[in-house]
C-alpha cells in the first residue's frame, strides 16, 4: 500500500528563521517536535546524516540533512514501515515560509493494517501539533490550535 501524506503551515518569518526550527529538532531547545505531548525525538547524536534514533515506536536514520533547508529520515521500525519523512522548508517572499512534513512510504506486512487503523491517526495529530508549535515559536500565538479527535485520544489511552 503506498502511503503519501503532507503537513504544511505558512509562517510570517523567513526561510533562515524557519530553518532553525528544523535545525533544533532534538535538542535541547527544540522548538519544532510536539513534546511532551508526543514521545520525544531521540537519537544517539546530533541531528546529522547517520544518527540514529526516533520517537515513541517509530525508528529511523538520519539520511539526509541540509541545515536551515531540509532534514530526511529513513524508516527503521515499525515493521513494514518502508520509506521516510522529512520536514522542508520552501521560502515564499522576504517574510513568508512554507514548512512541509512529508511522509512516503509503503506500508508493508502488519503496516498494512497498522498504519490506517492508529499511526496515520496518531501521526496525523502530532504533525498538526509539531506545525502548531513551529507558529507558535514564530509568532508567539496559534491562529487555529489543532485539535484532537476523540479517536485520537482513545489511541493514545491504549498505547500509555
């Protein structure tokens, strides 16, 4: 099953601003992954091609990463789980960025069932909260804060 799923937001800041989102992921002062909410982005250094690592069950590799551009992540777990996700950012003018998140995969084995009936769910949610956050660190406010369904919420009950 072939999976193509995108998460974008346009933020009032320009692309260098928006790319120290990207370039935060993990660390310390990350602004951009929706913890505590979600598990957090781990890996076994820092954010650079080869680091390996992930969040909650989802396991991936680093495979690529221009800095202040684009960061990609190559899926190790779960299993069935074949392709990657990546955050870009996409300058449109002096003072407006496009940030995307794009997951493409095919959904394999157990994924098959897995990914449509919780991760797209669950991952849906936590890339409106990630998008969330990343206007939040660029304007100091949400305009539309996400919500979760109440699917979502029964989810992540059962996976505590």
């Amino acid at each position: 099953m072939g999976v193509y799923n995108v998460h974008e937001r346009v933020l009032p800041v320009p692309g260098a601003e928006a790319g120290l989102l990207i370039d935060g992921l993990s660390g310390d002062a990350d602004r951009l992954w929706p913890h505590p909410d979600w598990p957090p982005m781990l890996f076994d250094g820092p954010l650079a091609p080869g680091a390996s690592g992930g969040h909650g069950p989802v396991r991936y590799t680093v495979a690529a990463y221009v800095p202040g551009q684009w960061v990609r992540f190559t899926f190790r777990g779960p299993r069935g789980f074949h392709g990657f996700h990546e955050y870009t950012v996409h300058p449109l003018g002096p003072d407006r960025t496009l940030l995307r998140h794009t997951l493409a995969m095919h959904a394999r084995g157990p994924a098959r069932l897995s990914w449509p009936l919780a991760f797209r769910h669950l991952h849906d949610a936590a890339l409106e909260d990630s998008l969330d956050r990343a206007e939040h660190a660029c304007t100091g406010t949400v305009a539309r804060p996400a919500r979760w369904s109440r699917y979502v919420r029964l989810l992540r009950r059962l996976t505590r």
